[in-house]
C-alpha cells in the first residue's frame, strides 16, 4: 500500500500542509527542526494510534490550537481509502473513514499499515522493558486489530486489581485482619488471567515468528556478531511458558494464586504481560548493556526491518518510513539497509542533507524548511 496523499492541519509545526506522495522513495530534505519529523510521524501516528515520540497527544497539536487533524489518502490493491483523525488532547479522539460519520480511533487501525524507524528506537535496545513491551503490543495490533481490545481489556482489569490490592495493603498496615477488598480479589485474578493470558499467547505467537526475520535483518546489515536470539521472559514463570492460551491460562492463574501475599504486602499486581520483557540477545550475552553503540544500532533497526518483512508476509505491503537513520551509519551499514528497503512499495526517508540518502534511494524529493514542503524537481 501507499499513501497518495497527507494532509495535516494544526498538527505540531503545521498550521496546514498538503503533500502529494507517491509509490517508490521519497526523500524529505531539510535542516533540523524544519518539521520532517513532524511529517512522518503523523504517518506513524495514523498506523499506531501513537506517536513515537511522546506519549500523550498534547504536544502533537500546534501550539496555540484547540485540536489537530491528521488525513492521509491510502491506496491498497488500487483501491483508494481516506483515513481522517481528530486529535484532541485531554478528550476521546475521532475517526473518520471516507468521510463517513465518526467512528473509534481503533476502527482506522489496518488501514494504513507503517513501519517507522527512527533515533529513538534505540530505546528498544538500551532501554527499560516497557519500551519492548511497546514495540510488541503496537505490532500485534497492526498485524491483528481485534488485540487493541484485548490490551485495552487487560490495563482496566490490572487498573481495578491495582486499586484493591492497594486497599487491602492499606487495611492490613492499619491492622485489620481480612478486608473486604480481598475477597472480591478473586473475581479479578481470573478476569487478568483470562485477559493476560490471551495477551501472552498473542506475544509469544509473534515474537517466534518474527524472530528468524529480524536476525536475517540483522545479518544483512552488520559484519559479524549474532546472532540475534530475541528471548521472551515471562513474570509467570522462569520455564519457558506453553504456547497455548489455556496452558499459559492455568501457569497465570497459578503464580497469581503462589504470589497473592507478596501482592497484597505490595500493593499491586505482580505478575501478567505488564511485567514481562523481551530480552534481545546478541551471540551469548544481552544486547542491553554488553553490544557496542554500533551494533545496537543495528539491532533496532533489524528490529523494524523484521517487523517490515512479517507485515509484508501478512499481505498489505506497509509503508516504510526511515527518519534521519542514514548520517547515523557508516557507509556499508547505509548502503546494505538501502539494498534492502530499495524495491518497497513506499519508503519514506529524511535526511539533513540530500547527500545523506544514498544513490540507490534516488526517488521524489522534498525540501523542508521553515514549516513549509517544497516539491524538488528531479532536474534540481
Ligand atoms: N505542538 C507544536 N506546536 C508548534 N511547534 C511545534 C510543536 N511541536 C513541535 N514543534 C516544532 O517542530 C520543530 C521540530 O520539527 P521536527 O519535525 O522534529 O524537525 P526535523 O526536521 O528536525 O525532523 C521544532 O522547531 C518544534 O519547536
Ligand atoms: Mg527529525
């Protein structure tokens, strides 16, 4: 698929701006701070329903303005879908899809599918388990839109258990025996194990599929190391968990029954997908403080280019968007990655300076600058 057009009113640096895109490359050009950023992650934001960058909606929307709209034309099997999204920071957001009457955010979902790689993905490597926990969960919506429900079901069970444990920790403290909060516990603990459960599976599912792509990713573009093993470590249980959704069921419902006073004595919940992590191996050791600057470099990326190939495999080729990644590489890392992303169906690319994108990669350009985008005639 690709987008044949964007739109953004309000939205971070633009007041308004129109940008006609094509199938093949396309190159955003501009010194820093222009807004090339700006640009992608509105792609990114469309896909996701997150920004990459930050984690509320508030700074997404210009300063100054009440709300945002991100549209994009979204062509797929020559069909052509509008996607329109309302971004209003502290209120529900809106969706609408070819200009139909407004609908949940989560309907635009699979619409556009995208896969942005950007600085901050270093994170995934050097960063807290949340980061992963992110990366995982933002890919399995892509791939299965239904698992947004399941994860948004899942925070409000963990939210309401939070709050009874947090309750019955208060009440022990202040030395009553039982308190009520316990007793209503078990309601919750089946419902978290129910929805954790489903959640794991989907996980689990995903990371041994994608694991042979992204070391096949990561083996493309470096020389040596690896491989790459990427390591699911469950809050369940140390034993690797079953890969069905009943027999990671009984192992949560379990450890919730083993690790009920620990719980209690903490005061929130212990164990569940929002306690887990992805380990990223490199060869024996863990990426995450032993892999050079370089090679961990490599291994976000590779983590984005196997998302890329899994989406792909799924049919509904993604949109490829790579911001400011080619002055972070050396010559071969940047020549290899270009190989590999040259015959998408659309690559998104920004650079500081049109030098930076290599020669393979020659396509549309754009020049951005002072908030506004300029086509560049292919003769400029
Ligand atoms: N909500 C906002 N309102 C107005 N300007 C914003 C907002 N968010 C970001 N900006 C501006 O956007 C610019 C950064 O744009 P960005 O796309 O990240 O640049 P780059 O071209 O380096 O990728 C900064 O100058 C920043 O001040
Ligand atoms: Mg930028």
């Amino acid at each position: 698929m690709h987008v044949a057009h964007l739109s953004l009113v309000d939205y971070r640096s633009y007041a308004r701006v129109e940008v006609p895109l094509e199938p093949g490359v396309t190159a955003f050009v501009g010194p820093n701070g222009q807004g090339k950023t700006n640009l992608v992650e509105a792609i990114g934001y469309l896909a996701t329903l997150g920004s990459h960058r930050v984690a509320s909606d508030a700074p997404l929307v210009r300063l100054g303005a009440e709300r945002a709209y991100v549209r994009a034309s979204i062509v797929h099997h020559g069909r052509t879908a509008l996607a329109e999204l309302e971004i209003n920071p502290g209120k529900a957001n809106r969706a609408r899809i070819n200009r139909s009457a407004a609908t949940r955010p989560r309907d635009l979902l699979g619409l556009l599918r995208s896969v942005l790689f950007a600085p901050e993905d270093l994170a995934l490597v050097k960063g807290d388990p949340g980061e992963r926990r992110k990366f995982l969960d933002e890919l399995l919506t892509a791939r299965t839109p239904r698992l947004l429900g399941v994860r948004q079901d899942y925070d409000r069970v963990l939210k309401q258990r939070n709050t009874l444990l947090r309750t019955a920790a208060m009440a022990r403290r202040a030395g009553g025996a039982r308190s009520g909060a316990l007793s209503t516990l078990d309601v919750w603990d089946e419902h978290l194990a129910a929805t954790g459960a489903e959640l794991t599976a989907a996980r689990l599912d995903l990371v041994a599929s994608l694991q042979p792509l992204v070391d096949k990713s990561y083996d493309a573009l470096s020389t040596g190391g690896g491989p790459t093993v990427l390591d699911y470590r469950s809050s369940m249980s140390e034993d690797p968990l079953p890969h069905d959704r009943a027999g990671i069921h009984a192992v949560m419902t379990a450890a919730i029954a083993a690790g009920r006073a620990a719980e209690v004595e903490r005061g929130q919940t212990l164990i569940g997908p929002h306690r887990d992590d992805l380990v990223l191996r490199l060869g024996p050791l863990p990426a995450k403080g032993y892999a050079s600057h370089g090679e961990s470099w490599s291994y976000a990326l590779a983590l984005r280019l196997g998302s890329y190939e899994l989406l792909r495999a799924d049919g509904g080729e993604p949109v490829l968007v790579l911001d400011d990644v080619f002055a972070e590489l050396d010559t071969t890392r940047r020549e290899r990655l270009a190989e590999m992303v040259a015959d998408g169906e659309q690559v998104l690319v920004t650079a500081a300076v049109a030098q930076d994108v290599p020669p393979v990669l020659a396509g549309a350009r754009f020049d951005v600058a002072d908030g506004e985008v300029h086509r560049v005639a292919p003769s400029e």
